[in-house]
C-alpha cells in the first residue's frame, strides 16, 4: 500500500485493488490539481471518499463531483455532513460512532471525535488504517484554566479508551499534531501512541509547519512505532507491501 499526502488532513491510500481517500478539501498541488485528479481518480479498482465532519478544512463538495468519472465511488461521510446541509441523505452512506460499514473490499467502523464528526477505523488488506479526522486532546492549556484543559482532556480520554477497547494495534495511524496548541501541542499524539501501539504514525493537521510536525518523529520511536515524516505536499510513502 501506498500513502500519499495531499494536504492538512487528507491523505489517499493505494493498494491493490482499492484507493481511499480521507479528509480531501485540497488536492497535492491546489485546489483541484495534483495527484489525485491527474492519477488516482484513474486508478483500477474500488474508490472510496471519506469525511470525518463537515469543517471546510475536512470536507469538500467538490468530491461528489468525482461520481461523474467514476460512477462505482463509495462515500463514507459523517452524519454531521448530512445534518449541516453540505451533502444530501442519497449523495453518501452516514456514519456516526458506533457504525460500521462493510463490503468484499474492506471494513469500516465510526470512532468519535473530541470536535465535531467521527474518526475512521478501516480494515483493509490485512491492516488497520485509523485516520482521527478531529480526535484530539485539544486542551488549550496555554490559554484556558486547568479545569478546563483538564475536562477537555478527560474528553479525549474517554474516546481513546473507546478505541483501545477495540482494537490493542494499529498497523496505521493519522493523527493531528498541531502547534497551534502551544507548548504541549504534541500532548495528544504522545498519549495516543503510548495507549494504543501504532506501527506506523503519521501527523497531520499541522498546515505548513513541518519542521514541528517532524518533531514528534522521537516520541513516536520512543513507543515502538515508525513516524513518517513529511516534508511536502504530494509525498509518497510505501508502507505495506
């Protein structure tokens, strides 16, 4: 399987036989150019689009356009997109936690969020793939009391415990590490990989800052994993063969 970086929070996964895309609202080069219009919209096999919640830096309404080159795409949206209006109850299946979607090609089950929308646990290929959408700890420290960071963090505990309940491993995961969050912005991540073993870490979220993002490459190593580090948009990693 192949992973590409779009942008922010959108990744596509290539593997044999199938192409997800999570979280799309820019494509590799802009707007609606790159990687994912001039060759994976193309590709061989099964297509599906994912959305964790309906923010526009999560969730375009361009994807539904995608339907006209290819008739057979599976979208997988959160039940907030349908709520707020962004996509119609017949241009997607919604999820929220708790659900699950399957098919011959791969399993989907709804995780929660400590924003709005879900996070997605994908079983495909063999391998556990979880992108958080806006799962995070997203504690504010810097600028709120300590009751309060500590109930937001609560909250995020609470929905990491959900996901450790299910599943002990992940062969994948994306994850938001995000500085604006100040001087504990790795926080969230850090207990994320110490909680549930991940192979392979990849930050997202983080907009332009890289070198801040790459940080956190010693603390994933630290628990065991793999932290792919990116360092521009439409970067390619093979992960699994």
């Amino acid at each position: 399987m192949e992973l590409i970086y779009l942008y922010h929070s959108g990744f596509a996964l290539a593997g044999s036989g199938f192409t997800l895309v999570f979280d799309y609202f820019e494509d590799s080069e802009g707007p609606d150019s790159g990687i994912l219009h001039s060759e994976l919209l193309q590709r061989d096999g099964r297509f599906y689009v994912l959305a964790s919640h309906f923010h526009a830096d999560h969730f375009s309404r361009e994807v539904l356009k995608w339907r006209e080159q290819r008739p057979d795409i599976v979208y997988l949206f959160s039940k907030d997109i349908l709520r707020r209006r962004r996509a119609g109850k017949d241009e997607a299946i919604f999820l929220k936690k708790g659900d699950t979607y399957a098919d011959e090609c791969l399993a989907v089950r709804a995780f929660g969020s400590t924003d709005v929308g879900v996070s997605f646990l994908v079983e495909v290929g063999g391998k556990k793939i979880f992108h958080a959408g806006d799962l995070n700890n997203w504690h504010w420290m810097d600028e709120s009391s300590e009751a309060e960071w500590r109930g937001y963090e609560k909250n995020f505990l609470h929905e990491l415990a959900d996901l450790r309940s299910y599943t002990s491993g992940l062969d994948l995961a994306m994850f938001p590490v995000d500085p604006r969050l100040g001087r504990e912005y790795m926080r969230g991540a850090r207990q994320f990989v110490e909680q549930v073993k991940t192979a392979v870490f990849v930050p997202m979220h983080f907009d332009e800052a890289y070198a801040e993002a790459a940080a956190f490459r010693s603390v994933a190593e630290a628990n065991g994993g793999k932290m792919i580090v990116l360092a521009r948009r439409g970067q390619r990693e093979l992960l699994f063969e």
